[in-house]
C-alpha cells in the first residue's frame, strides 16, 4: 500500500500540449456544483467526454448538470471515484478528502480545475482574463460579442466563466459553453497561482491590485506572478494602466513581452509613459468623454485606437447599458480582444451596448415600496468602491444602505480598514457574518463582521452609528428591509451567499402592500 502523503499543487501542470481532452476518459468533479467545476464539467460533458461529480449539497448548478445527463452524487465518498480515469479537484478540496485518498490509491488522475482549462485552452486560440477585479464582466462581455457579432469562426466560441449572465428578459445564461468556433474565453483566476500555466492566444489583464495574501504573501509575490501570466501568452497582452499594481506589472515586462502588449487607459498615453517609460514599445489604447447618465444608468465613452492596431487612428463610441466607469475599463479590454481576434472594433463596440451584464454585476432584483433592491458580487475594497460609485451616479438622490457579507477571514484581517473605507460611500451599512468558503474560523478566532465595524471607528461619516455587525444575515435583511424608505435603493453585496436575502428583503417590503411606483 503506498504510504506516501498525497499533495496537492495547483501549480504543477498535469498534461502535455499535445494531449487531448479524449485521452481524459471517465472525468470525475470533487465540488461539481461549484461556478467553475460545473462550467469546466459542462464543456467536457458537451465535447463527449463521460463526466460524473460530487458535491456536498445540491444546488442550482448540481440540478442544471443532472439535467443534461450528468450523475452527481451528494456527499463526498470513495465509492464516488471508482473507475474514473481523471479525478478534477478544486482548491478548496484538501488531500485528506475521502475522494482524493481514494483517487490516489486506484491510480486515477488527479489534476486540479485549472489543467483542465488549460488542456481546453491547447487546442483554441484562447483569450484568458485574469485580474483582481472584473475578471467575470469582461469575459462575459468578450464572449457575448462573439456571440452576437462573430462571423465565421469567431462564431461560436467556447467559452467558461465563473459565473451566469443576465440574458435578455430576465433570462440566466449558464457561464459554460463548448462552442464549434475557434475561440475560447476563458477566466483566469489568480488565487491559487494556477494561472501561471496557461498559454493563451491573448492574455488579458484588468488590473492587478494585491489581493489572495493568503497565499502570495506579499504584493510584491503576486506582481511578480502576473509577470509570469503575461509572458506565458502566446501573442497578445492586453493590461489597464489605471491601478498602480498593474503600473507594476508593466515595469516587469521584458521588452519582447511589451512589443506585444496593449496598454488601455483613462488618462493620457503620455501620463502611461512618464509612468512606465518602456511602455513606449506598446499600443496604448486611451478611453476618453466619459460620463454616465442618471436614471438609466448608460455609461459612455469614446475609445482611441491607434493606427498600430486598425491601420489608422480610430475613435470608437460605445454606450454601454452597465454602468460605471470600471465598466467602461472592461468593455475596452473586451473590445480590444475582438479586434485582435479579426473583428471589426465599431461591430464589437455595437455588439457590447446590448450586454446586459454578468450575474450578479449591478443586478437589480426588485423594487417594493419604492425600495429598489441591487445585488453585486463585489467582495474586494475596490470593487466595493467601484460598486457605490457607480450606485451615486445612476441614483443621485437616494439613500444608499448595504448589506454586506465578507466573503474570506483572511481577506478581512488585511483589508478591514480598506472595506471600512469603501464602505463608507454608502449611506447606511450592516456587515454579516463572514463567508468561510476554503477557511476556518477556528483558524482566524480574533476576526468577524465587527472587525470591519471597528476599523471603521477612525472613518468620518454622518450620521456616527451608519455601521454595526449583525452576524445572522436574515436578521440583518430583515432589519434593514425596516430601516429601508421609500426612494432608497438597498444593495445586498458579497461573493458569498447574501445573494440569497434580495428575495428576503422584497419579500418584507411587500409587507407593506406599496407598489414601487416608477
């Protein structure tokens, strides 16, 4: 019996490029129902390979797999491997799951999530999309100008995204899709490192701010890992300017790497070069007249694309129906992919003003009593900042409360002045019980929702008591569906499962048998 302790490294690439996804055979998923396993599972389930899974629990993700044919089992158990080829985990499966031990003892495959992107990734031409912030919008955005404006084989792309898409009347689009074109999109997450193995046609960067401490530990480890993503693409890089993370990435790059890179912007191409003086040797693309409208919320602007990358000079407008200006970042990035990929950029730009957004992105969910109710899935301080800003432009005169879900201990203990800080665009907040999802509390005892709470002691604002901790996240809804009056808008933010009390706050709105009036 072999003795030897099992590892898990996400970093170590499990397959040759010349391997395919028909080598793969009976292809088990630990955490099927998760947003990235289920999309991977999916693709490989429609490009014909026998895929099983498991999960803890079911959920919307498990039932949609079981209804395209898919056996998933419920709970997590060594009879569940038995005779699978090819065992997928997670990063959040650790090597004493019953399925890994099992796994290992027969033989099978163990590979993580991201060899099977990067294996899918080998036979496209992939555009990967890797950033702190935005990684879902833009990929979700890229793939639905393929969808709506590629021709030939730009159509039908692939693509696997972590998450679903607001489709047109209010329908979800799965985030997964085995396509016959010649194009993958794909995101690329940067949390575990894994990213480091991918080779795409074009590698998209949305920015770089530090963030998954846990496990870089320092800034400096994880610029230096978005380096290493960069110079791994085949062809293109296409990375902001706008964070100063991403300023530091550009200074890594070796000039072959910068040749191929295209920097996007909302200050001037000259600011870019006073700031990376070797960014001379790329194409920067600059966002200029950029505003927003209040009431429909239609972020506008104006893209310059250099003759470099279209023959001449070209200004592009774009209207885009998801607002904010860190929308308007991603839609260039995702414009700028297309146009790299052979699309038309003023068909692309078209095609991205019927976006309608990712999931969870700016989603309103309803609105009772003239309370309008907004979900997003902003969980970094950034994007929470992003998120308010963008919510005090397109509802000027409201009340701005949230209900806040951490989503990470350890993204709490390093960043809870931050989130203390961001939080406080809003008028009225209510911080829940932190998220776990990988951790522990017993492994983080001094952290919870009154962490961000206290930080927040030092932060001015009017009135003094706009934050407390409510750790049980119904009760918090709850007593902010009370708190809420008419005209307010009352988003329910966090990567975790907050998502799930929009309908819990409607539903005590409605107590009050009001219309919503507009």
């Amino acid at each position: 019996m072999n003795t030897e302790p099992i590892v898990l490294d996400p970093t170590v690439a499990a397959f040759t490029e010349d391997q395919q996804v028909s080598d793969l055979g009976t292809t088990h998923f630990i955490g099927i129902g998760g947003a990235g396993m289920s999309v991977l599972a999916e693709m490989l389930h429609e490009q014909g390979v026998n895929v099983t899974g498991s999960d803890r629990e079911r959920n919307a993700k498990t039932e949609r797999l079981e209804a395209l044919g898919i056996q998933v089992a419920i709970g997590q158990r060594s009879d569940n491997v038995r005779g699978a080829s090819t065992v997928v985990y997670s990063s959040a499966i650790k090597p004493d799951n019953p399925e890994i031990v099992a796994a290992a003892a027969q033989g099978s495959h163990i590979v993580h999530r991201s060899d099977i992107l990067a294996l899918l990734m080998n036979h496209h031409d992939a555009v990967a999309v890797a950033g702190a912030h935005g990684k879902t919008t833009t990929s979700s955005l890229l793939s639905h100008i393929l969808v709506h404006a590629g021709t030939g084989d730009l159509a039908d792309p692939s693509y696997a995204i972590g998450g679903t898409i607001q489709g047109p009347d209010g329908r979800t689009l799965d985030g997964g899709h085995a396509g016959t074109g010649r194009i993958l999109v794909a995101e690329a997450d940067e949390s575990d490192g894994s990213f480091a193995k991918y080779q795409p046609a074009i590698a998209i960067i949305t920015n770089a701010e530090a963030d998954h401490l846990d496990h870089y530990g320092t800034p400096e480890r994880y610029c230096e890992a978005f380096i290493a993503y960069a110079s791994h693409a085949r062809g293109h890089i296409v990375m902001t300017a706008d964070d100063p993370g991403a300023l530091d990435v550009l200074r890594g790059l070796d000039d072959s790497v910068m040749h191929r890179t295209v920097i996007y912007t909302t200050h001037s191409a000259q600011m870019v070069l006073d700031a990376v003086a070797q960014a001379a040797g790329a194409s920067i693309v600059t966002i200029t007249s950029e505003s927003e409208q209040a009431g429909d919320g239609e972020e506008r602007f104006t893209i310059d694309m250099p003759a470099a990358l279209t023959g001449e000079a070209h200004a592009i407008p774009v209207s885009l129906k998801i607002p904010g200006i860190h929308n308007a970042r991603n839609a260039t990035a995702a414009i700028i992919a297309a146009t790299l990929l052979g699309m038309d950029p003023d068909a692309a730009a078209q095609a991205a003003g019927s976006f309608l957004g990712a999931s969870r992105r700016f989603q309103v969910r309803g609105c009772e009593k003239q309370v309008t109710v907004v979900d997003d899935y902003a969980h970094h301080p950034t994007e929470i900042t992003a998120l308010l800003n963008a919510a005090r432009r397109r509802y000027p005169d409201a009340v701005i409360r949230v209900l806040f879900q951490p989503h990470l201990f350890s993204r709490t203990k390093f960043f809870a002045r931050e989130f203390a800080e961001a939080l406080a665009l809003a008028d009225d907040v209510i911080v829940t019980g932190i998220y776990p999802a990988r951790e522990k509390q017993e492994d983080f005892p001094d952290i919870t929702a009154q962490t961000i709470v206290d930080a927040a002691k030092g932060v001015d604002h009017e009135p003094a008591d706009w934050i407390r901790a409510v750790d049980d996240m119904h009760t918090a809804a709850l007593m902010m569906a009370m708190r809420a009056h008419h005209g307010d808008v009352v988003f329910t933010v966090g990567a975790g499962d907050i998502t799930a009390m929009g309908p819990v706050l409607l539903h005590a709105l409605e107590a009050h048998r009001e219309n919503c009036g507009d």
